[in-house]
C-alpha cells in the first residue's frame, strides 16, 4: 500500500559530457546498466540529491579511463511503485525471494554469486555487488512471471512489478576517527520503469544570495 512514492525527487547521473548532451537533447535515448555487479540489479542509476557524488563519480570514471570530459546531468524523477530498501516490508520482500533464488541454486548445484572486494578498495565496501545484483533481478523476474500468469488467466493480477529500487549505502571509511559518518554515504536510486523520469535538466552553478 505504501510503496508507491507519488513525490518528485531530483537525481543526478555521472556520465561524459558527450551522454549529458544527448540526454538534453534527446532523452528518450538512454542507456541502461546492465552489469552483473550493479548495486540495485538493472536499470539507469542517478545519485539521490548529490550533485558532487555524481560529478566525484565521472571524475573517478575519467581516471579509470572509461571516460573524456567528466559531467552531471540532473533528472526529475517520480518513483512511483519503489522497491525502497530503506523500508522495513521492502526488505522482507527482497530476503524471500533471497531463500527461493537460494533454493533454486541448490537444486540444480549451482553455488550462489558473491559479493566482492577490488583490490584497489581499502575499505572494502564489496563494490561488485554481484549476490544483490542475482537476488534483485530474480525478484523482478519472478513478480513478472507471476503478472504475466495472472493477467493470461484471470485477466488482472494483484502482483506489482517495480519500478524503482532506491537504498541507503555506507562506503569509503569513517568521516573522522572514531566515527560512525561514512564520507561516501549516499543514497542510490535505479530506475527500471523510464516513465519514472519525467525529463533531464542541465544542473545550475548556485549564486551568492543575497548580493
């Protein structure tokens, strides 16, 4: 009852410049991550009301390479029905199917995937979520199953199919000794349904106010 979020957020997406330019220009061509690692299973990705994490992930992404001109462009979002993993049912929902995809593996003798460490990481956030991402699109694929069942059967199905995952996330160590602030906690939101994103703004340098 209470998964749908009927309120407009802003998100901000890291990306070159060159894919912010498209986005502005023709956003209904966008990409969507597909990964086998991704935080919050598949979808296109923006960082919950954090422009500077976002233009700190281009930046990072420019440095591995992966990128040229490092850039943000913000987006409008309604999350509508919200796997939201800062909510108690939400959680709960996502630990069953965790037991029925564990289940499955067993069955057919197959080990479930991990969650893993990068080297390069020293605090070891697990940044290749790959267990979650499994556990996640498994949900998604069982409650599509079920809908597509219903609606051949009886013409109308009581399952809701997502369209958007958001979570809370610790990562990169303690903000200062001793302490429980992590200095990249972030909110993170996927978005699977793109009728969630009502369109893409170029972000705006703030100005000192009052003059």
């Amino acid at each position: 009852m209470y998964n749908q979020r009927p309120n407009l957020i802003l998100g901000f997406h890291g990306c070159d410049q060159s894919v912010r330019d498209q986005l502005l220009l023709d956003p209904n061509k966008y990409k969507t991550s597909k990964e086998d690692y991704d935080w919050l299973g598949h979808g296109i990705y923006f960082w919950e009301n954090n422009y500077e994490r976002a233009l700190e992930w281009a930046n990072d992404k420019k440095k591995r390479g992966t990128i040229t001109n490092p850039a943000v462009v913000g987006a409008v979002i309604q999350l509508g029905n919200c796997c939201d993993l800062t909510d108690r049912n939400s959680i709960e929902v996502v630990k069953s199917y965790y037991q029925n995809l564990k289940e499955d593996f067993a069955d057919i003798g197959i080990p479930l995937p991990v969650n893993k460490d990068i080297k390069a990481d020293k605090h070891k956030d697990m940044l290749l979520r790959e267990l979650d991402c499994t556990v996640l699109e498994y949900m998604h694929s069982r409650i599509l199953d079920g809908y597509k069942a219903d609606l051949s059967a009886k013409g109308y199905s009581e399952f809701a199919i997502y369209d958007s995952t958001r979570g809370i996330f610790t990562e990169g160590g303690p903000a200062f000794d001793g302490s429980g602030i992590f200095d990249k906690s972030h909110i993170q939101i996927c978005i699977r349904n793109s009728n969630c994103i009502k369109g893409f703004f170029m972000p705006r340098k703030e100005i000192k106010w009052p003059v």
